[in-house]
C-alpha cells in the first residue's frame, strides 16, 4: 500500500458537486432486458432505479456540470483551478484527455488537464493524486485549487442482457475542490494499492492496443464491459477490510473517530455485508446507491456532495473514503471535514444533487 501524508501545508475539501442525468431508469426496465425481476434487482443488488445519460450527453458534460456545482459550492472562479483532474474509465474519446474538454468547458485557463483511470477506484487515486500536486504549489502562485472530478457514463458500454452489469450500473459524475483548510483539518492521509495479478476480473477486451476495434470484436461483443461477480466480491471481502485498517494504522487514527464511511457504490448488499467487518464503531456508512446504482468513478464523490450537502458531515468530523475496482486497486481517504470555508447558499440548481440539462 502507497501511503501519502500531506508534508506541511493543510489541503482538504472546501466543496463538493455532482450531476445526475434527467432519465431515471427504474428496475422494471433495466429487470426486462436482463431476464430478472424488479424485486431479484432490489434483493441481489439495494438497486432501484438508475439515471441515463441523455444521447447528447457525454462523460465530459456530466463532470463539467458537476465540476460547476462543487467550485460554485467552494465560492471559488475557473480561473482559481491549477489542475484539473477527470477520473473515469468511460472517456469522451481514447484520446485527448476528457479533463481537457473539462477544462475548456469551464474557462479555466490556468489549469493543467489530465485524466485518471483506476476505474471504480478512481477518484480516490485521483484525490490523493491532487492533494499531492497542491502540497507543493508556490505560495506566490494565484491559482490555488485542484478539481477532482469522477465521471462515468457506464450506459454505453453494457451488455442489457447481461444481468451480472446491467442491472448494477447507472450514468454520473462528482466532482470536489481542493484547496487550503485550516492546520489538522482536510486530507489526513491515503491509501493505495493495486493487485495487477488480478486485471482479468473486471475490464472492456476489446478497443485498445492489444485488441483493435475490428467487425469481429464488435460481433463477439467485445466492446461489452464484462466482470466476474463472484471472485470480484471475494476480493472486496478481502481487500477491503485490510486496507481500511492499513490506512487507520498508517496515519495514527482510532477506528472509533471516524464519523462517517463513503464507500465506492458498488452493490448495496455487498459493501452493506462487508461494513461490519471494518472494525469503525462509530461510523455512520453513506449509501445511496438505491438512487443512483453504481456510477463507476463518480459514485464516491456522488455519496459525498449528498452528504456534504443534506448537512450531515459536521466540522471536524472525520470521514473515511474507500474504493476499489478494475485492476484491481483499492484506494482509502481520510479527512477531517472542515466546515468553516465561505461557501455560496445552494440555489435551486444545487440542491442535495444536481438532477437535470447540463448548462452550457
């Protein structure tokens, strides 16, 4: 395991936004096209309905609306933002960059662009990634901040009548601010790690270097993302426990301060059978996926902004992030919530989640 304290300077959360598509789709669609029923959804899976990306609607536009949330949130401008970073395993395109499009959306201008792809552990990678860059920036630099974005639009990479990824997934993207925060709040400390020995488990065979996109890979729907349920659950059990403690241990923190869990959605009946087994007594887990499923990359950062936002995280609280997914890696975030930056009121287009057209 990678692990990363910030040096000196304090860096933490100072905002939060997310983006949800207008389409609900509820399990009796999703149910039909699977060869299941609404109810084995809602019993395998807390699942009860998902968003949709709308077809003009790409992974960019759901993190430039998201990213928009979260610097309206931190009462911060565009031309504020040094880095911009986009986790996702759904890019725009396989080249450039979707932050560069992220970036150019938003105007900031400053800002250096690049994508992450650790896929549903992405946006902790990606937060430890700009936690790090912003521990070493110049005191005399005016752009200060790093936008951290998760952003997947799964919808256009499902096999529908493949019931061990269809019914679990859904389209969004969430997105932070980091920035300054008060000396012992903000990002405490990480935790990476990635078992490349397992890659096969979870991924897209076909599209890439070693399988170009060809009438025969999309006639054996190759182009499909595939995973293989069972040894994907067992490696959660395993994994997941270890490295919630790893990083406990690592940065000095007793298992009894931590306030609040955002784990990566997964599968509402897996984590919730796995959250006893992490040893946070006091730990109040955030699982919304019932709402939204699993939106990849953008799924902790989604729970977040819903709890940043229904006012559930309180100064000085401390909160536990873990994700985990294809490659397989498994990232852990501590922060100590600080509550106290000026943010903007949320208007009626920032609400507990940004539902709706993305604004251009």
């Amino acid at each position: 395991m990678t692990v990363y304290s910030p040096a000196t300077t304090a860096v933490g959360i100072i905002g939060s936004g997310s983006y949800l598509p207008n389409e609900i789709v509820p399990n009796s669609v999703v149910a039909e096209l699977a060869g299941v029923t609404a109810e084995w959804i809602v019993r395998k899976t807390g699942i009860r309905e998902r968003h949709r990306a709308a077809p003009h609607e790409a992974t960019s536009d759901l993190a430039t609306a998201a990213a928009r949330a979260a610097m309206h949130d931190a009462g911060i401008h565009a031309r504020d933002v040094a880095w911009v970073i986009v986790a996702t395993s759904t890019p725009d395109y396989p080249q450039p960059a979707t932050a560069c499009l992220v970036q150019n959306q938003i105007g900031a201008t400053r800002a250096a662009a690049f994508d992450i792809n650790a896929v549903c552990a992405g946006f902790v990678f990606a937060l430890q990634t700009g936690a790090q860059l912003l521990a070493g920036i110049s005191e005399d630099t005016d752009a200060k901040y790093a936008l951290v974005i998760g952003a997947d639009v799964y919808s256009r990479i499902l096999d529908h009548s493949d019931r061990k990824t269809a019914v679990l997934f859904g389209d969004g993207a969430g997105a932070v601010v980091l920035g300054p925060t008060r000396p012992g709040f903000g990002i405490v400390g990480t935790g990476t790690s990635t078992d490349g020995s397992l890659h096969d488990l979870i991924g897209v065979q076909a599209g890439g270097s070693r399988h170009p996109a060809s009438a025969g890979t999309l006639a054996d729907g190759q182009h499909f993302f595939r995973m293989r349920g069972r040894e994907v659950r067992d490696f959660v059990n395993e994994r997941l426990p270890a490295a919630v403690q790893g990083v406990l241990a690592a940065h000095g923190v007793d298992p009894a301060e931590v306030k609040h869990f955002v784990p990566h959605q997964a599968n509402g009946v897996m984590v919730g059978e796995v959250i006893p087994h992490l040893g946070l007594p006091n730990a109040h887990a955030h699982l919304p996926v019932d709402l939204h499923g699993n939106t990849g990359a953008a799924s902790i950062p989604l729970a977040l902004d819903h709890a940043n936002r229904s006012g559930a995280l309180r100064d000085g609280d401390l909160v536990l992030l873990a994700g985990f997914g294809g490659g397989m890696g498994v990232g852990t975030a501590l922060v100590r919530w600080d509550a106290t930056p000026p943010r903007h009121p949320a208007g009626p287009s920032h609400s507990a989640q940004l539902v709706g057209s993305v604004a251009r």
